[in-house]
C-alpha cells in the first residue's frame, strides 16, 4: 500500500559537491574584492594626509622666511663667470619674475636596483618651495605582480626624508632626519633649481666660482648646511650636466658617499624661462655608472609675483 505514495523517478535531494566549492568560490573572490577596495582606500587616505601634512609644513617655512627681490635683475649678473652669465641671459626675459612656488607633475621610469637594471615606471607630483629651499616629491610605482609602491621624498625647514611603502599602508626601511639625507635632499633641491632658474640667481643665495670655459660650481647655504655642485655648460650656453662628490647613496641600508650626476635635455620654454623637460639621474660608483631615475616633466605650474 505504501508503495501507491512513492512517486516514480524520486531521487533523495542531496548537496552537489561543485555547486558548494562554486558557492564559497564566489564567496571567497568577492570577499578579496572587498577587502583589496578596503585597504587600497585606507592607504590612499592615510597617504594622502601624510603627504599633505608635508606640503603644509613646506609652506609655513616658506611664509616665515625673508622676502627676496621680486624679480630678476641683469645688474647682479657683472660679477659671475662669463659661462654662468650666458647661461642667464639665455634661460631668463629682462624682468624676469622670481619664482617663489612650483607644481610640478611627471612621468617617468625608476632603477630600483643598485646592481641589475630594474626599471618600473611611475608617476609623481612635485611642490616646491624656493623662499627657503625645500620639497615635498609624492611617486606612485608600479612593480611585478602589480604592487604599488608609494615614495615620499621631502626637505622641509632643513629636515631630509625618504620613506618608501606598499600600497601607502606598510612602510618599508627609509630615512628621516639625519644630516645624510639633509644633505643630498638639499643637493636635490639645487640641481633641479634648472626647472626654477631664478633660484639659482646670486639674489636668491647663490655662489657662482669659474672652473674653466665650460664649467662653474654654485654653493647654497640652507642653515647650518652648506652643499656645491658642478654645472656644466653646452655649446648653447645651457646646463648640460650637474654633478656633486657629495651626495650619499643606500645601499643595502646604508648611506655610502657616491659621486652623482644629473644629464639634462630638451629645453622649452615655461613662464618666459628656458627649461628642460627631460632628464637621468645617475649614481656613480667606481664599479661603473648607475642611472636610476629617467623622466620627463608633463606639467609646470609656477607661483610668481604678476
């Protein structure tokens, strides 16, 4: 009798196996998605508060500093070598309006390797600050298998710092604080015065000695810290190559003095100023020569009296 109730082809409702493992599949992805979102907002927040921190710092140094000439004057070129002269009346308009802040945005390739060339490519925006020298370098690099690495490079009230991390949340070893990177954060500052040349005027704190024909060194003071690099000129009168013996590199943790250069390319004009667009940045050990920063500035955006 039972049997007149059993439904013919009735088979027990069981789980499938593979419906389940798609199940938690899906699960699992959409939880990583979460949480990859999650994190990638947290760090970017935590980045950018920290950079604009900095950047808020560099400009209270700059408002506390001295007022300088507001514009250049062709009288305070008479007593400087004739190659830094041309340079100059090269590079500079009569009048020309002394740069008190920059923007900068560019794009580029980094060596992140001292041994074996490593090159990934990144972004970064710039401010700079000239009154009293100082910076705020914010980069954002993209390493195998799609890691992102932040870098903050920074000299701001006489204090140099470097510090690198992934995704903007896990720091890794930098630098911060010591008279090291004070120092080479401030030759930074000066070399790239080539993108803000009025900064390199004897009324902004600069001294000019001859080399020879094609060469001159400028020294900057910034506190208790004196730095001096070499300009080298071209046929055109232009700043070709910039080098300085005193600048350290880290190496496996530790600052080692390494000779440095910078070779510099295409000039345009900007703001009435003659200024290149592309550069390489090399270390120098006496193993060989080690560029590790190419770039190319995509946009200037200058603070000048009107």
């Amino acid at each position: 009798m039972q049997s007149d109730f059993v439904v013919s082809g009735y088979v027990t409702n069981r789980p499938n196996g593979l419906s389940t493992v798609l199940k938690w599949g899906k699960i699992s992805v959409f939880t990583l998605i979460a949480l990859s979102v999650i994190l990638g907002l947290w760090g970017h927040s935590r980045w950018a508060w920290d950079t604009h921190t900095r950047v808020q710092a560099l400009e209270a140094t700059t408002q506390q500093t001295k007022v300088r000439p507001a514009r250049y004057d062709e009288g305070e070129l008479a007593t400087l070598p004739p190659v830094v002269r041309r340079y100059f009346s090269q590079v500079l308009n009569a009048n020309q309006p002394i740069v008190r802040r920059l923007y900068l945005e560019q794009t580029g390739t980094f060596n992140r390797s001292f041994q074996v060339g490593q090159w990934e490519p990144f972004t970064a925006r710039q401010r700079v600050s000239t009154n009293r020298p100082g910076f705020v370098w914010d980069a954002s690099m993209t390493m195998s298998p799609g890691i992102t690495v932040r870098v903050v490079d920074a000299y701001v009230a006489g204090v140099g710092s470097l510090q690198p991390s992934i995704f903007g949340l896990f720091d890794l070893q930098g630098s911060h604080g010591t008279e090291d990177i004070a120092r080479g954060e401030l030759i930074r500052f000066f070399a790239e015065g080539v993108w803000y040349p009025t900064a390199l005027l004897p009324s902004q704190g600069v001294q000019w000695t001859p080399v020879n024909d094609q060469t001159a060194q400028a020294a900057l003071t910034d506190g208790p810290l004196t730095v001096r690099l070499q300009f080298t000129f071209n046929v055109q009168g232009l700043v070709e190559r910039i080098s300085s013996a005193e600048r350290s590199a880290l190496v496996d943790g530790v600052m080692v003095p390494t000779p440095w250069e910078v070779r510099l390319f295409n000039y345009q004009s900007q703001s009435g100023m003659l200024v290149p667009q592309d550069a390489e940045v090399a270390w120098l050990p006496a193993t060989g020569r080690v560029p590790y920063w190419r770039g190319k500035i995509e946009k200037f955006d200058y603070d000048m009296p009107r």
